[in-house]
C-alpha cells in the first residue's frame, strides 16, 4: 500500500496503534500537544511542528522574518490550545548550501521577536544540510497544573461551540499571495498568525473550556477532531461564522463556495472551544477584556456527526472539508 492511500491521519493512527499507555502520559498521541507527567502535580504540554520549503511556505510568497515568527507561533498555538503556558522551545533547521546568511539572520529574528512576545525561550535544537529545500521544525514546551489541562475530548451535548477571532482569513491571504497581492489584513494573518496564547490560558485558568483546538486544518476538520474525541456530534448556524471585512469584500477565488475558507481553510489559528452554556457570559467578558472578540456558532448534540444550517434552516452540503498531507 502506498501513503497516499492512507492518508496523514491514517499513518498517524497506524504509529499510534502500535504504543502501549504509559501512566506518566496523561494525553498522547491525537490532541494538539502531548500531556506529561514528568514529576507528580505538573503537567508538562510538549508539541512539535514542522514547516517545509513547497508544502508549508513558498519563499517567493513570504519573507523570512514572518517565517521565523509563525515557525514558533504555530507551536505556541498548540499549546494554547490545550490551555498551557509556553516556557521552552526546541529550533531544529535542515538548510539548503546556498542559503543566505543574511536571510537565516532575518528568520532568527523574526523567531526571537514572537518568543519575547510570549516569554518562551529558545533551549537547543539541531541543525543538519538538506539536499531539497529548507525544512524548519520547532518542538515547543509549556506546562498547566493537571485539573487545568484542555483536551480535545471533553465536550459534552448541550455544550456551546466558539471561536475566537474571525475565520478563513489565512486562506484567502494565501489565496491572493497567489495572485499577485502583497499586504493587507488577509495575506498578513496567513504570513504572520498571532497565537491565541494568552486567550487559551486565561480560559483555561478560568476553568471554561470543556474541550480545545487551535484551527490548523479548517473549521469543519478541526470541530471534527472534537467530536470524534468527546463521542458527540454538533450543529453549526452558517451565519454565525465569524467572518473579517476582507472575507467578505473576497467570499473565495472566483466561482468557488463564499463559505470555502470560512469553513475549510487551514492556518487561521483561532482557537475553537466548547462550554456549558452558562459560562457563555464569562468567557465574552474574558475575552473582551483581552481585546479578542468570540462569537458562538453552534452546539455540541448527543447524536454523532455535524450538522451544518445555512441561514434559511436548510442543511449545507461543504465541498470541501479541510485539509490534510497525501491526499
Ligand atoms: P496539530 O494540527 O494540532 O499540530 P496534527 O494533526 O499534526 O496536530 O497531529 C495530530 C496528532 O498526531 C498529535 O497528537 C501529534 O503529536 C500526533 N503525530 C503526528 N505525527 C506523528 C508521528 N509521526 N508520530 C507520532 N505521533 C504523531
Ligand atoms: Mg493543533
């Protein structure tokens, strides 16, 4: 059988299939960051990311002080999203002969500039030649107390679904890096996500969250890795999306579904998370106070599978639904 017929999720399964529990490892395999017990009463978040030359970046398309800067955010974000504190970070490089030292100069830059940010420190890593194009990989550490931990698999029906933020941004920005486009709010949260760090430690601290996911994927793929993990299925309203002014002056590329990137696009970061609906009001208020707006757009249900209701009640058929390597 070839990769390609089993899909990223479908290799991950299989390595995961084949690791016995071990009491010290609170969460594994399947959540945004692993949940290890190092010593009793801490919990230590331990994720690690990668970013390759063609799949994750184009270097025509970006510079390399927002490179360094979203290497380490879209580590901070897994974390964030399971309620964590970010402390230390590994920086692993695999770079092409040729590289400039100019242009690693700017990356490092950029990638000190988003750990002064969120006082994370750079700890070691590794640094070898890559006979393609240039392969960064960051392993990010934070710690939570054990009570305070969010995973993806604590959704209960009757739950609220909310999101941070506004979606399918990053999509489109990449969208129109594509075509020709250089600046403006879309193109800049694809190049330059802020990690919604503070957001999800502060709800988690406040014990909101009943389960957590930061939006890599897409919406309908992410809210999807809750559901499969809390054994609950969820109704989503279309028009309580968030959407940004740029996505809606720019629904999607040209013929496509206005709701293509609000739902499937990946990178936007925004953290999405379920709660009982009587904690809606503290975690607004919360949130607010952090300058960052939230929106709620759906509800956890006892029966499995997600339901999307398009403004005139009808059910919404997505064309696609997020994605994912080798398919
Ligand atoms: P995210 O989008 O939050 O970074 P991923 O979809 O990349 O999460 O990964 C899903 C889960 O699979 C995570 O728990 C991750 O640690 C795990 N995982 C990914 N690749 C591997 C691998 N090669 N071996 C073991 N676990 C892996
Ligand atoms: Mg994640």
């Amino acid at each position: 059988m070839k990769l390609i017929e089993l899909g990223e999720f479908g290799l991950i399964g299989r390595i995961h299939s084949k690791i016995a529990r071990k009491p010290g490892v609170r969460i594994g395999i399947g959540d945004d960051a692993a949940a290890v017990e190092f010593s009793p009463g801490c919990i230590s978040l331990i994720t690690s990311d990668m970013l390759v030359e063609g799949i994750h970046f184009d270097l025509s398309l970006c510079d390399p002080r927002t490179l360094g800067r979203k290497s380490l955010a879209v580590n901070l974000s897994d974390i964030a999203a399971m309620g964590g504190k970010p402390r230390y970070f590994l920086l692993s490089l695999a770079l092409p002969e040729l590289v400039s030292v100019e242009f690693l100069d700017c990356f490092v830059t950029g990638l000190l500039e988003m750990a002064d940010e969120f006082d994370v420190t750079l700890i070691g890593g590794d640094t070898c030649a890559s006979g393609g194009g240039l392969t960064i990989s960051v392993t990010a550490m934070g710690e939570q107390l054990p009570r305070k931990v969010i995973s993806r698999g604590g959704a209960r029906p009757g739950d609220l679904i909310c999101v941070t933020g506004t979606l399918g941004d990053s999509a489109l920005g990449l969208w129109l890096l594509r075509n020709g486009e250089r600046t403006g709010p879309a193109v800049m949260k694809h190049l330059d996500p802020p990690p919604r760090v503070r957001e999800g430690l502060a709800l988690a601290e406040a014990g909101i969250p009943s389960a957590m996911i930061d939006v890599s994927d897409g919406l309908l793929a992410d809210l999807g890795h809750i559901l499969d993990l809390s054994g609950t299925g969820a109704r989503l309203a279309l028009d309580r999306v968030p959407l940004s002014p740029s996505i809606r002056e720019h629904p999607a590329g040209p013929g496509e579904d206005p709701y293509r990137f609000p739902l499937s696009g990946g990178e936007d970061y925004e953290l999405i998370f379920t709660a009982p609906p009587v904690l809606k009001e503290k975690a607004v208020s919360l949130l607010e106070s952090l300058g960052t707006p939230v929106s709620v757009i759906g509800e956890i249900t006892p029966s499995t599978g997600l339901q999307v209701l398009a403004p005139n009640g009808a059910l919404y058929r997505p064309a696609v639904t997020g994605f994912e390597h080798f398919s």
